[in-house]
C-alpha cells in the first residue's frame, strides 16, 4: 500500500512536470504570449460584420438626438398597418425575458418597466405581462410557447437567451400572427417586425481596443480580461479586439476568463504582475474593473490603461484616480425601444426592420457628465440607461 | 500491514505516521504543485507574491475548516457558497459606503450566519432531513432570496473599514512586505478548529460522524453535536464572507460554487465523506492546495474554464484513494451503521 501511494504521488509529480515543459511554448509564441491567438477564431469572427460596425459608428442615426433610443441607424422602414389594434389601451404585450442575472440587464429591465408605465399612463398599451426564464433555453421556448397558447398577447416581445436555440421558438411566435419584436441578442430568423440592437459587439470591442493602441506606447503590454467563452456577443468583442491589435504594435500577454468575479480578476491580474508589467486592460465587459485596478492598488503598481464599461463604480473610480481610460457602451437604453415599438407597430406605425441603435464609447470629456446625471445611482448602475425621462426617476432606479 | 518494520528509517516511520491522516499525501502533492510552480515562475517565492496567494487562499482555508466540521460529523454543507454571496450582498446594501455602520453590520452578518446554521442544524437533526437536501434547499433559498431582495444584482457599496480585514495587513513585514489580516485571521481560526477537535465536543463530533448510533449510546447528544457543526460551518462561512467582500469588493457573482471548492478542498486534505475521519490541517491544507493547482493552472496559462472538470477530477480521485486507504481499517469494525435496524434507537440517545 506505500508503495502503491509514493507511485501515485510520483507519477502525480512527473505529469505536473512534463505539462509545464510542454506548455513552455506560449510565452514565446509571436503575435503576443500567453496561447493569445491573435487572429479572430472564424466562428465568431466575420469580416463583412466587423467592418460593417466599425463603419455605423460614423453614421449619423436618424430622429431625435435627445431620445438616442429612438434614433435608428440606415433604417429601412416596414409597414405595419396589418396590425393596427382597435383600442391600444386593452392592448396587452407580453415579454418574454432571458433573464435579470446581472447588473446590466437589471438596470435595462427597470427601465422597461418604467417605460411601460409611461405608455399606460399615455392609453398606448395596456396589461405588461413578464416571464424571465434565468438564462435557461428551454424555459424560455415554453415560456414563448405559454404565450403563444394563451391567446391573449396582442404583441410578443423576446429578449433571447440564446440564437441558434431560440429561433424555432420565435418562429413560432411569428406564426401565431401577432407582431414579434426581438432585442438584444438576435435569432437566425427575418420573421419579426423588428430587431432592436445597439451596433454590436464588434463596434464595441472595437472602441476598447482602439482607445489601448491609442494610448500605449508600441510593445507596451496588455491584458484581456473575459467573461466567458462561448457567447456571442462577447465573442464578437474579442474577435474585434484581436483584429485590431493583431494589427497594433502591443505585446498582447493573453487572456483570462473571469466569469466577472471580482476575486477571481483581481487574483488573475495580480498574478500577471507579479510575473511583469501590465501596461493596459482590456476587457469584454465592465463588471469587476475596479477590482482589476485594486489589483495594482495592492501591488504598488501604476495604474494601467484601461477600458472598462459604463458602470458607474467604474466611471467613479475613473474619476477619482485620473486614469486614462474609456467607457465601451453597450447602450443600456435599448430596453426602452421595444416597448415603443410595440406601441408603434399597434398604433400601425411604421418601423424600422432592423433597427440599429446608437452606440458611442463614453470618453473622458463626456465622463463628469455623465457622473453627474447619474449622481444618485448605486455604483452597479449604467450611466447610459436613458431613463431620465421616465416616470418614477430616479427612485425607481435608485432603490431597487 | 500495520506493523511497522522495525529497521524502517527515521524520516520515513514519521512520514508515515502523519499519512494515517492523509496530512502526508496532501502535504506531498502540495509541495509538488509549489515546486513546479517555483520551475515557472522563481519570483513566487519572495514575499509579496507568496503573500498575495495566502491571502487570496485564506477565504477557502476558513470555508474548507468549516466544511469539515460538518463533514467530519458525517454530513454535508452545500449552502456555504450561497451564504457567502448572501453576506457579501447584505453587508454592501446595509452599509452602503457609511464607515459607521461596519461593526453593526458585521454583528447582523454573525447573527444571519448563525441563523443559517441553525435552520441547517434543525432541519437535518429534527426533521431527520438528510443534510445534502437541506443544504441543497438552503443554497437555493439564499440565493433566490438576494436575488429577490436585489432585484438581481447588488447595490450599496462597502465601507472602506469593512474591507480592511481582507485587503489589508500589518505593512513593512521584513521579506513579505505586507502580512495580510486575512491569513492571520485564517490562521487562527484553523488553530481554533484543531484544538476543538481535541475537546471534548470535538471528539463527540468525531465519534458521530464515525457511528452515530455508538456516539448516540455512549452518551453523545447527536442532534445537538450535529447542529453545533453546521453552527460552525455557517460562521466560518460568514467570516469568509468578510474577507471575500473585503478583498474584491461586491460583483454579483461573488460566492459562486464555493461550496464545492471547499468541499474539494476537504476531501483533498482526506477528510473521509461520511464522516469520522480526518484531521483539521489536512482540511486547510486541502484548501491550500486547491488553490495553489489553480494558481498552477494559470502559471501555464490553461484556461480557468476547466478549472470545474479538474475540480470534479479530483473529488472522485480523493475519494476513490481514500476508499482504497479504507481497506486498511481494522476489520470488522462497521463503516457507520450496523446491519440491524436502530433508526429507532437515534431519537434517545441517553439510555
């Protein structure tokens, strides 16, 4: 029985062993270390899309500049006098929601709500009803299901879960003849009235990386910081950022996962300095960027270069230590856009088939405006909801 | 094969005596995992950077003592991960920045965290719920309550006191340059543990997990010792909430899967499921070493997205060695319960 236990302990040692020499590789692999592939996978990657995007971030949108979620980017209006409703007022939308699992869309389903209330107040819509499937295919395909079957829905609304998965059951929305309205995250389907979506994931990992090559002197070193594999419109981020600086002269060290943990970022980012310098951040998604720069904090480190997010415990401490840094938006405001359009589509008015919504980066000369603006929100709050018109601001928002 | 040969080498009868906790083997692979750790990366060994993964490590030191007073007593706590992003959630949204509240508020989080123990305890002695379901209850009950309470995501923010104990330290140590609270507080909770285990509760504690029924008719009051355990566990769990909160701040993910980190953690050390075996420093050696094969992982650059297969990897190679070790108990003594039915008999357990 010893024996058998020191052979184990052995052959434990000699495999830790033989895979740290094998994966000695990546620190010198070119085009950036650390298993950093610098070309976009082609999964997640398309050219056409990509320069797209970056192109609709110089496009001045149409319609009102101070209601950005009305605004729309080349729109191509549809007719919608098929579904005229009698008296909107008994209307009854019905939403069909992938989740509330984090700040950002905690924030956006706030807004929603309080946009409804607006058009209830105003007779455009009537019954609101919700279900939130928590980021589960298969509930929300019979959640949709539910609502197809129930016959009362004057209009469907889907924020979806996944694409591939949730297309069937958007389809099957369509059928049953009401207008569906999809926002967010899209589906493999033109079966809808409209598709509400900021520019996209490129454009925005596109507007982080820029501002990084922008402000780092050539070879300087840069850490990304993922949430997770697999998602689409993170992915989209990533393959941006890798294009652009595949094509820059930074020494990208790699990337981590980080499932926006704030203890599991501010450990990987600690461990990456004590193995050198970290010039710059790069990161898919704000959530747990102050925990990245505490990361340096502790170490006594400068502060990097860093795009975050438009959450405010990240714009504040923006603020408060002077960083050089950028805000990518993913504009929170979208939420509100597919409660007009609901409205809009009842009312028979046109809308766009797909309606690109506005999406600029928050800069530094925008930031002290926007910290005022939101000065009473909690700090896991995005400064770019859009809501300040809304019934119930800023209570709704503040004590949620 | 229990006989020592008598000609056996000094260092290796002492190897040898400390494997009967699985201290030995846990210590073994740790220091292997630091050697090939040091083969990557030399600087991991000064201070600071030594300091900055004690302090990281820390939280799941005190969730895995935790976890093992429960286990030990033959039972299970899966709530602990939910509780510690429960607490973390709490203290953010009554604190909300005002340095004044901090103590106020870490006497609510003892008094929650006791509350929680309580109800596990209760549940599973009283209602003779086993463990696993009501821990698995409890985990769900946390985390859709915050969520609830929430609206989904955290508000409020933490003082800068409250996060002292996890980010800070006793500055300008000579060699580590920082000594952080949170392996001082580490530290002395796992000394705690150890020198409960050797009295008398811990004992009982022990003898239940091993036999409930011989515990229960020798005189040890099991639902109570039971209790005491998930007691235990739960306030280990808030402590490590502290210190979790305090060295990253409040993200809405905090405290995810952590119950199962520190059951790892625990197996690893050898702490035999089911109970009755196992010491504590193998336990937080256990943790350290969980974490010190994550930080491994990142030194070569493997991505943290397999860190849960690994995890899974190796509770099932922990338990099936320790199943191994299992044969050489003595014979005939009985794993837990005797064949013939004493269900019956657990409701007196003084005769």
């Amino acid at each position: 029985m010893r024996v058998s236990r020191m052979l184990l302990a052995g052959t434990a040692g000699l495999t830790l062993m033989l895979s740290a020499c094998t994966t000695d590789a990546p620190d010198d692999a070119a085009g950036g270390g650390g298993g950093a592939e610098m070309t976009p996978d082609a999964e997640w990657f398309d050219q056409e899309e990509f320069d797209a995007q970056l192109a609709q971030r110089e496009i001045e949108p149409e319609g009102p500049a101070d209601e950005p979620w009305l605004q729309a980017i080349e729109p191509e209006w549809t007719d919608t006098s098929e579904f005229v409703h009698d008296s909107p007022e008994d209307a009854t939308l019905c939403f069909s929601n992938a989740s509330v699992s984090n700040p950002w869309r905690v924030t956006g389903f706030i807004t929603m709500e309080q946009q409804v209330e607006a058009l209830q107040e105003e007779g455009r819509i009537g019954e609101f009803r919700v279900s939130d499937a928590a980021d589960d295919d298969n509930q929300q395909i019979s959640d949709i299901q539910a609502f197809v079957d129930s016959g009362d829905c004057d209009a469907i609304l889907i924020s979806p879960s996944t694409t591939a998965t949730l297309t069937p059951a958007v389809e099957t929305a369509c059928e049953s003849g009401v207008p569906v309205v999809v926002f967010d995250r899209g589906v493999n389907s033109d079966c809808m009235v409209t598709f509400i979506h900021p520019i996209g994931g490129y454009a925005y990992g596109a507007d982080a990386a820029e501002f990084l090559v922008d402000n780092l002197e050539p070879g300087s070193t840069v850490l990304a910081l993922r949430i997770l594999p697999g998602v689409d419109v993170l992915e989209h981020r990533w393959a941006a950022a890798q294009q652009i600086f595949g094509g820059s002269e930074l020494d990208v060290l790699g990337y981590e996962f980080t499932e926006g943990d704030g203890a599991k970022i501010k450990d990987l980012v600690s461990q990456h300095l004590q193995r050198g310098e970290v010039d710059g951040i790069w990161m898919d998604a704000g959530d747990g960027a102050v925990a990245a720069l505490e990361a340096f904090e502790d170490a006594g480190r400068p502060y990097p270069v860093i795009s975050g997010e438009d959450e405010l415990s990240f714009m504040r401490k923006w603020d408060e230590e002077g960083l050089t840094a950028v805000a990518p938006v993913y504009s929170n405001f979208q939420w509100r856009t597919p409660v007009l359009a609901a409205s809009m589509i009842l009312a028979g008015e046109e809308v766009p088939a797909e309606w690109i919504l506005p999406q600029e980066p928050i800069g530094q000369g925008e930031l002290q405006e926007f910290l005022d603006r939101n000065s009473d929100m909690p700090s896991l709050h995005y400064a770019k909801f859009g809501g300040e018109d809304l019934p119930g601001f800023p209570e709704a928002w503040t004590d949620r | 094969m229990t006989e020592t040969p008598a000609r056996r080498s000094a260092p290796l009868a002492l190897l040898s005596s400390l494997g009967r906790g699985g201290t030995a083997t846990v210590l073994l692979l740790l220091v292997l995992i630091f050697v090939v750790i040091a083969t990557r990366n030399p600087s991991f060994f000064e201070g600071p950077p030594l300091m900055a993964f004690a302090k990281k490590a820390a939280p799941l030191i005190i969730l895995a003592v935790g976890q093992y007073l429960v286990i030990v007593s033959g039972e299970f706590d899966l709530s602990v991960g939910s509780l510690v992003g429960a607490q973390v959630v709490i203290a953010a949204r009554l604190i909300d920045g005002e340095e004044g509240m901090t103590l106020p508020v870490i006497l609510v989080m003892l008094a929650f965290g006791l509350l929680v123990g309580l109800v596990n305890g209760l549940i599973t002695t009283l209602l003779k719920v086993p463990s696993i379901i009501t821990t698995l209850g409890m985990m769900l009950v946390l985390f859709g309550a915050v969520r609830f309470w929430t609206g989904g995501a955290p508000t409020g923010s933490l003082s800068e006191a409250f996060r002292v104990p996890g980010r800070g330290g006793i500055e300008g140590v000579p060699f580590l340059g920082q000594l952080p609270w949170a392996v001082l507080i580490a530290l002395a909770l796992t000394v705690g543990a150890v020198f409960l285990m050797r009295s008398p509760l811990g004992r009982s504690l022990m003898a239940t997990g091993d036999n409930d029924v011989a515990a229960a008719f020798s005189g040890v009051r099991v639902q109570r010792v039971r209790t005491l355990a998930f007691v235990g566990s739960a306030l280990m769990a808030t402590v490590a909430a502290i210190l979790i909160g305090g060295f990253a701040g409040v993200t809405a993910q905090v405290g995810q899967g952590m119950e199962f980190t520190a059951i790892t953690a625990v197996v690893l050390g050898g702490v035999v499921l089911g109970g009755g075996r196992g010491t504590v420093v193998a336990a937080a050696l256990g943790a350290l070493t969980v974490e010190a094969l994550f930080t491994l992982f990142n030194q070569l650059y493997l991505p943290s997205t397999i860190q849960p297969s690994v995890q899974g990897f190796i509770i099932i190679a922990a338990v099936a060695y320790a199943a191994r070790r299992g044969d050489l108990r003595p014979p005939g003594r009985p794993r837990r319960r005797p064949d013939h039915e004493p269900e019956r008999q657990l409701g007196t357990p003084r005769r």
